[in-house]
C-alpha cells in the first residue's frame, strides 16, 4: 500500500512540473503539439489552439463577420506552391476580426511549412477594412475579384481586430520576377487594405519576404513597432489614400535578398496610378523610424535604391528619423512630390539625420514621373538647401558611424540603441498639428532610443 502511494505520488509531481513548463514563458520548453490543416473558410468565431501547429494550403478567408483569435505561441505554416494564384494567404474580409495575441517570449509566427524556407513561399497576411481610400472601393491585386477581397468604404474607425508581436517570415510570393513598378503591387508580407483606426496593431516583424514587407493601401490604422528585414521589394509601402500615423519603424537590410524587384526601396509611397489629386491623398505621418542599409559601399550596381521615395503625388510627414547606408540616397522625390515639399504643401521631412552612401545624392530627383517621361535620376542640390535650413533642421552626415548607434551590424542583430554621444539622443521634436495625437513624445530620434525592444528574441529574429 504504502509503494503505491509513493508511486501515486511520484506521478502528480512529475505531472505538476509538466504542467508547469507548459505554461511558462521558457522558451526552451517544447510544447506538445498536434497538427491540423485549417478550412479555407471560417465563418463563425474560432480560437486557435497554441497547442496544435496549423497548415493553411492555399487560401484561407474568414468571413461573416467572424473573429478568429489566435493566442501566444501559435505557429501557423502555409504549404508551397509555385504559381502565383495558389500563393498561400490569410484574409481578414470585411466586417471580420482577427485577434494575434503573441508575447516577446512566445509570439506568433506565420512562416513557410518547408524544410528548407526561402523568400516567396506563401502570399501575405491580407486585412481588408472599411477604412476611406482615394479609389473609393477596390479589390487585393492579386487574388479573385470578389466581395471577399474587397477593401473600402467611409468608416474611419474601422475596426479589424488587435495584433501583438507576430513575425510573419518567407512571404511575398504572389508578385512576379521583373514586376512593372508603375502600378500597385499585388499582396505581399503584412498588407493592410482600407484598415481603420479602431485596429490595433503593435510589435510586427516581417523577415525574408520576396517582395514588399508592409502594404498600406488606404485606410487610418495608427501603427508601433514595426520591424522589416532582408526583404526583396519595399519594405514599407503606402498607396490610395494612406492617412495614418506610425512611430517606431525600422526598416533593415544585411543584403538584397530578391533581384526581381525593379527599384528596392525602405519606404515608398504612391497615391494613385494616374496620379491623380483625388482626396485623401496619400499622406502617412511617420516619426522614429531608422532605415539602416548594407554595410558598406555598393560595388556592383543592385536595384536596391533609396531609403524614402515619394512619388505619384503622395504627400508625406517623416520626422525624428535616421536614415543610413542607402546606394543611391536617402530622400528622393519626382515632378509631382518635389514642388509640395518645398512649398511646404502638405509635405515634411524634419528633424531628420541622413546620410548615404553616394553624399552627393543624399537628396536626389527623379526627373520623370512614368517611363515614357524618366531621364535618370540626379542629385538635388535644391531639396538638399531646404533640408538642411534652419527650418527644417535636418542633419546630414557623410559617414554612417557618426551616427554613434551601438552595432548597426552585429551577426546576432543589430543594436541600433544610441550611445550617449549619439546626435541622435536630442533633438526630436513633436510640435504641431501633426504630432498633437497618438504619438508619444520621446527626446531622441530614430526607433530605438536606449531602451532595446528589438532586440533579438523569440520574436524579432534577426537571421
């Protein structure tokens, strides 16, 4: 009797200590999981399991207004396919939710199912709001036309659901080699359709996307902590009417990882195809962002390109930011975005530190605005004088380590936290009509002050 007591007891120990490692937040403790293919369609509300891996084959839509709430830790794979119109993708239809409930130590992760993971496997995460855009309503480039990927309408406050700390990893599969850069480009990474400011969206990365990392197509979503890294295309991309707010960005390159974009830009935005004056016109209003590309001087010629261009008649605020180790620039406009910015028609770009990698284009032009009227592109010797005023207070730098940002290139991830001698610890400012909402004030510029919050973690992997 009493060995089977003890035998009893020995059993609701080890019990108890399971039970213990399987809630923790230790991520060396492998959780016990199963495997389920998701439906391609969820139509009523449904809560993942972080205890089962998910496979998505093809794509998968959650509709009638369902909420699919996805907790910490879940992982959720997309089978390979080589044609673009099977790409793997998630999409959020209008009126539905989706709910990423990720932590820093056990975030949630959508990522290839092959073994060996390379850029382009699965599509994008797709959110389709009712936010307003400058097209009215339209449908994801890229998949079917339908009522489920339609994306628009007049609700500003539109509310797609919350997201907290998802890494989204081998996407930007859907958009071809060679893409005509002059239209929008289809689906790619996390791309955000008409999302309202009732989202909430905070701590994303995307890494090793083929194409683009972000997409903002329309809509008032009011953003933090973004990560992109290594990715093919622009990593953050705005276009049809984008009017939110965004602080803490960074944008990251170690390489070009993906040739089959035309021009590789960090931040690019766009208003419409024409372009057209139509309202609202594109104009994100963005603070502490840092931009960091590769490491030394371009050798041979990439189609990695400029750190922010502003083109098709977008309108734009950029701010308290650093921009660095860009090829070919660090500011670029065309005919339609130069003469606002230097009117100061509704265009900014302040408070700013740049440098680059070719100085005498640190600030550059564009001269054409659409193939048939392009000449090249050229240093701006104008934009550079009303940068660098004392106005606008931008400073410019002619080599990167003068920036004094911790370990821009550390093979484990960058630390782009400031040293106390940095330029960068003062000088944001926040004054202004831009700024009198959602932002939080902070005395330093770029994304990361002293504080690490992208430092490498389960979350924000750097490789």
């Amino acid at each position: 009797m009493k060995k089977s007591i003890k035998f009893i007891v020995l059993i609701s120990s080890l019990l108890g200590i399971a039970s213990c490692s399987k809630d923790s937040d230790d991520p060396t403790v492998p959780p016990t999981t199963k495997t389920e293919t998701l439906p391609n369609s969820i139509t009523t509300d449904r809560t993942l399991d972080a205890g089962t891996s998910y496979l998505i084959d093809g794509q998968l839509f959650v509709k009638n207004n369902a909420v699919l709430t996805i907790p910490a830790g879940t992982v959720i794979s997309f089978v390979k396919h080589d044609e673009a119109s099977n790409k793997g993708a998630l999409i959020i239809t209008q009126g539905a939710k989706l709910m990423v409930n990720g932590t820093v130590n056990k975030p949630v992760v959508f990522t290839s199912a092959e073994k060996n993971k390379a850029p382009g496997d699965w599509g994008a995460l797709i959110i389709l709001g009712k936010a307003p855009t400058n097209i009215g309503t339209g449908n994801v480039e890229g998949l079917a036309v339908s009522d489920d990927t339609k994306f628009g309408g007049n609700v500003s406050d539109d509310n797609s659901g919350s997201i907290n700390f998802l890494r989204l990893e081998y996407c930007g599969g859907i958009n071809p080699d060679g893409e005509e850069e002059w239209t929008i480009d289809k689906a790619s990474g996390l791309c955000l359709e008409s999302v309202g400011s009732g989202t909430i969206i905070d701590y994303v990365m995307v890494s090793n996307s083929k194409d683009d990392g972000y997409q903002f197509v329309g809509g008032t979503a009011n953003i933090t902590h973004l990560i992109a890294y290594n990715n093919g295309d622009d990593d953050f991309d705005f276009d049809y009417g984008f009017t939110g707010k965004m602080q803490y960005l960074i944008s990251y390159r170690t390489q070009l990882t993906s040739n089959h974009a035309l021009r590789a830009n960090a931040l690019e935005s766009y208003n419409d195809a024409v372009p057209t004056a139509n309202a609202p016109l594109t104009r994100p209003i963005i603070s502490n962002m840092t931009i960091i590309g590769p490491q030394g001087m371009e050798t041979t010629k990439t189609n990695l390109n400029q750190g922010v261009y502003i083109r098709k008649g977008t309108r734009f605020v950029f701010q308290n930011s650093i921009i660095a180790e860009y090829p070919q620039g660090a500011l670029m406009t065309c005919p339609r975005t130069r003469p606002p910015l230097l009117q100061n028609n509704g265009s900014e770009f302040k408070y700013n530190l740049v440098q680059s990698d070719n100085a005498d284009r640190t600030f550059s032009y564009d001269t054409g605005s659409d193939p048939a009227g392009f000449t090249g592109i050229i240093a701006d010797a104008g934009t550079k004088d009303f940068a660098l005023n004392n106005v606008n207070h931008n400073e410019l730098f002619i080599a990167s380590a003068d920036l004094k940002l911790t370990n821009m290139y550390s093979a484990n991830g960058p630390n782009l936290t400031l040293q106390t001698s940095s330029p960068a610890m003062t000088g944001a400012n926040f004054e202004g009509p831009n700024f009198s909402s959602f932002f939080n004030v902070v005395p330093y510029r770029g994304a990361v002050g002293t504080s690490n919050w992208a430092v490498a973690s389960n979350w924000a992997v750097w490789k």
